[in-house]
C-alpha cells in the first residue's frame, strides 16, 4: 500500500481579525501543515494599507521559502488593488467582498444584503474589541453624544456569531443598546472561511485539489 505524502506547508496570511478563526479552522479539521501570519487588525480601518502590506509579506514569505501562500482577507475595502497583489505572486484569497460576507456565506450575504443595508455588523472578534475598537478609537467612552453622529444611519446591530458564547452574546446586546440599535444574533460558524481555508490546505501538487 503506497503511504500518502505528508502536505506540503501552506502559509495563510491572513487579517488579525480572524487569526482565532483560522486557527479553529486548523484545529478543527487537523491542518497541523497549514501555518498562519497575520497582517494588524487595525488595517480594518485603514483598507489602503491592505494591499502593499500583503505585497511585501508574500515577498517576505517567498524568502523564506514558503512554496504555497493563501491570502486570508476577502477584498476588504481595497477597491481590487488586493487582487491585483494576488495576481503578481500567483495566489489566491477568500472569496468575497468581506469577512461580514464570507461568515454568513456568499449566497447567504448575496440574498439578504439589501436588507442589511442599514445594518451595523459585528463579529467574535469585534465583540472581544468593542472596546478597544470602537468605545475608546470614537471617543464614545467621553463623548456618548458622538453615538448619534456616528451610528444615527443605523438602524440595526447584526451580531455574525462564529461561536456561542454568552459573554460575547451580552457585549452584542449591550452594543445594541448603547447605540440605539434594534438587535439580531445571526449565527454563523465559520462560514465560507472554512471552505476557503479546506481548499488552500490541500497541496497544491494533491490530484484531489479542486480545480
């Protein structure tokens, strides 16, 4: 009986908001040779950095002698630039628009976006940071009459939860009323996330990749 291959390394580069995620990911389906680096969560803010910055940690990763490369980030506000990046080192990222797509599922996303238009999304992660992201980044914690002027557009917070976790539930809840949003816990595992991270782990050179 021929002995499978072990994989070949595969190195996810990936945004920090879902380094948790992949790492689940990983853990949960055994991808003990899919390796993770992660790019600062703060570029969630800053798309434009997103691209340059993903261009020289391939470059950097190449160096290094990583053969196979998968880029953990959808488009994320880049406007293309980041698959312009993908297409210059012949890699590949997760499909879609955003993280708040690919954890609900693109078709998912796809139908229910109008609806959503008003929506205020968060995740796990961004239940973790509400603080550290939003409270504090604003000035909401001195100046809660900044709220209105930043969040009056809204009209509902939409909680992705990757997990189930009560305190996060509660740190959604009360988000939701701190902004005066109405409130909606949409579970959603992981996603497309999980699809996209199953595909990049098989080896390239595997006959049973997907093609």
């Amino acid at each position: 009986m021929q002995e499978r291959a072990t994989p070949q390394k595969v190195l996810v580069i990936a945004c920090g908001m879902i380094a948790r995620e992949v790492l689940a990911v990983r853990e949960r389906h055994g991808f003990e040779h899919l390796e993770l680096t992660c790019l600062p969560a703060e570029y969630h803010y800053y798309p434009d950095r997103i691209a340059p910055a993903m261009d020289s940690a391939i470059v950097r990763a190449r160096a290094e002698g990583y053969r196979h490369i998968f880029v953990g980030y959808a488009d994320c506000g880049t406007g293309g630039l980041l698959d312009k990046v993908c297409e210059k080192h012949g890699v590949e990222r997760i499909a879609g628009p955003h993280c708040f797509a690919f954890y609900q599922g693109l078709d998912a996303f796809a139908a229910i976006a109008d609806d959503d238009m008003l929506s205020f999304y968060m995740t796990d992660f961004l239940c973790r940071q509400f603080e550290a992201f939003f409270l504090k980044p604003l000035g909401l914690d001195r100046h809660p009459e900044l709220i209105e002027d930043f969040f009056g557009n809204y009209r509902k917070l939409v909680y992705l939860a990757q997990t189930d976790d009560p305190a996060l539930d509660r740190v959604a809840e009360d988000a939701a009323r701190l902004l005066g949003l109405a409130y909606e816990r949409r579970p959603t595992g992981y996603g497309d996330l999980a699809t996209a991270l199953a595909h990049a782990a098989l080896s390239p050179d595997d006959d049973a990749r997907p093609r």
